[in-house]
C-alpha cells in the first residue's frame, strides 16, 4: 500500500480533491471514501496523469474518511484521515413567514441563509418563487421592491436548499406575503 496527497478544491457546490502519489494510477482507477469500515465511490473521478487524479467527493456522512485510490490492477493507495466531513448546513432563519410587504411600496430586506462551521453556505430557491421585483444573492439576502401587481393579498411560499462545500444539503421553506396596494398608481389618497 502506498500513502497519496491530496489537495482540496471548491467551485460552486463541488468540492474537488487532486490526488497525488509516487506510485502509478492506471487508466482503471478508482476513488472511494472510507469511514468505519463503509466504503463510498466518489461522485466522479479522472485520471489527469499516472501520478494524478481529480475525485469529487460525493455527499457524506459527519467523521474522517480515509481516502482509497484502487487501480485497475488492484493495487491500493490511500490517505488515512484525507477528508474531514462536518455538519450540515444550518439556516439563520426560522422556516415560515418572513413578513408582508405592501405591492409596489415596501422594500424587502430577508435573510435565509445558511452556513456550516461559521462559513456561508450556497444557497437557491429549489422550489416555488419570488414575488416579482424580488431577488435573492446565494448567500440568501432577499431584495428588492415587490412589483406583483396583486389584486388580494397572495403568499408566496418558496423552499431554499443550502449546500456547503462538501457538498451536504439541508432544505427549509418560507414564504412571503404581498399586500394588496388599495392606493392607485399616481394618487395620493385611497381609492381615488
């Protein structure tokens, strides 16, 4: 058995590792993820060179995972304790109601997002929609002015999904509610 590197890397919701060895990879190997005993294949692995190899590491449990490179030929190689996998992210904000605004007036100022160990999580609307006017970063800060042009007061529910940088994902839903504007466009007084 030989002992490899491995270098992290993260873009967007993937988290990447090179790895790295004095021995050989063969064009049939493969990356797996070992936590007591259980093994998981990586999301995607390649082979870049005989020395090195890219794996996306898939979704994980919490513990320290020994890293395992098998080649085609059955040879092993591997990082005791490669990849440290932590919580899951967890929201700022409670799920339900974020609050009203009146159309066409209030401006939105929310925050549904999520970090895992004091780091921000990327955040997406992974069901529903945002009144029109509205838009949220991907760290979850909702903006904007409602422009929904509603004719009765309408709840808007949205469920957001938060996912760290290794790739673990926790959900929560909200919604917003957009009075209806009673003051016309261009008037200064109710109903006129």
């Amino acid at each position: 058995m030989a002992y490899i590197t491995y270098t992290p890397s993260v873009t967007g919701n993937t988290s990447k590792w090179t790895l790295s060895a004095w021995v050989k990879f063969d064009t049939g190997a493969t990356v797996n993820f070992v936590l007591s005993g259980t093994s998981t294949a990586a999301s995607s692995s390649s082979r870049v060179s005989s020395i090195l190899m890219t794996a996306v590491v898939p979704a994980l449990s919490e513990g320290t995972y020994e890293v395992n490179v098998t080649n085609g030929s059955g040879s092993l190689s591997n990082a005791p304790n490669g990849v440290d996998v932590d919580g899951t992210p967890v929201f700022n904000t409670p799920s339900g109601s974020l609050g009203s605004l009146v159309d066409n007036e209030d401006s939105a100022n929310f925050n549904v997002g999520a970090t895992e160990d004091g780091v921000a999580s990327n955040v997406s609307i992974t069901s529903g929609s945002l009144p029109s006017g509205l838009s949220m970063s991907g760290t979850g800060s909702i903006t904007g002015i409602p422009a929904a042009n509603v004719s009765s007061d309408t709840i808007y529910n949205i469920t957001v999904t938060a996912v760290d940088s290794e790739n673990q994902s926790s959900s929560r839903n909200f919604s917003i509610t957009v009075l209806e504007n009673y003051l016309q466009a261009g008037s200064t007084t109710f109903g006129a």
